[in-house]
C-alpha cells in the first residue's frame, strides 16, 4: 500500500482483496487522526470507507494493475472520499433491503452520514465518491 501527498488529496493503492479493506481504513483513520479530526467524524468516514470499498471488491472488476485506487482530501466544509474500480456489471445504487436480507445495506448507510455521494465514469474506470459533511467544532 503505498500513501502520495502530492496535492490535497491523499491517495492510497491496494490489493483488489479482502484483506484491503482492514488497510484503507487504517489508512484514513491514522490520517484523519494527524490533522486532528474528531473521533465521530474519523469512524463515521472509515464506516463509509469500509462499505465503498467491500462493495468496489465484491461487485467490481480491479483496475488493471489488479488494484483499486482510493483517494480523499479534508476539505474545510467536508471530507471526500472516491474509490476507483474497474466497474462491474451493474453501478452502484442505494436500495432498500428486505428485513430478512443478510446484505444490501451499504450504499443505503453511505446515503444515510453523507451529505452527497454518486458514481462517475472514465473509459472503463468507474469511481464512487462520497462527501462527509464536518461537524463544527466547539
């Protein structure tokens, strides 16, 4: 997993594997945590993190390096976070799971704690992002 730094937003590369997802959350989370955003807001960003990037894994192809690309940068109103992934079949849209469903909940938590999210395209590269809006600090 490499981090770059080269601009405002931070980018981190990982396997297209399970194993990935325990570390873009630590990614985010130690990064979150060094420029002093709050606990709520650091699990609340790592929960969206976690369920972009398990469905990215389930549901899409890698890019072509076999890895998905996650970028985000701290922006003074809201956090953005995207996930490029080499698409899949479908895209990605919030739907209401049935009570006896063991899955489908993800995107509809992802609509619930960001103030927006979507789905854009670039050739066969499809990104997912979401914006987490900041909470005023007291």
């Amino acid at each position: 997993m490499a981090i770059a730094h080269d601009d405002p937003m931070s980018s981190v590369t990982v396997p297209h594997e399970r194993s990935s997802v325990r570390a873009a959350r630590h990614a985010l989370a130690a990064e979150l945590a060094a420029h002093g955003i709050d606990r709520q807001m650091r699990d609340d960003a790592v929960l969206v993190l976690s369920e972009l990037v398990s469905n990215s894994i389930k549901h899409a192809a890698p890019l072509p390096s076999g890895d998905i690309s996650l970028r985000w940068s701290i922006r003074q109103d809201r956090l953005h976070l995207e996930i490029t992934d080499g698409g899949g079949q479908t895209r990605p849209q919030a739907a209401v799971a049935a009570v006896s469903s063991l899955g489908g909940r993800g995107l509809d938590i992802v609509r619930s704690i960001c103030s927006a999210w979507g789905v854009t395209e670039e050739g066969e590269a499809v990104t997912v992002w979401a914006d987490l809006p900041r909470h005023a600090v007291a």
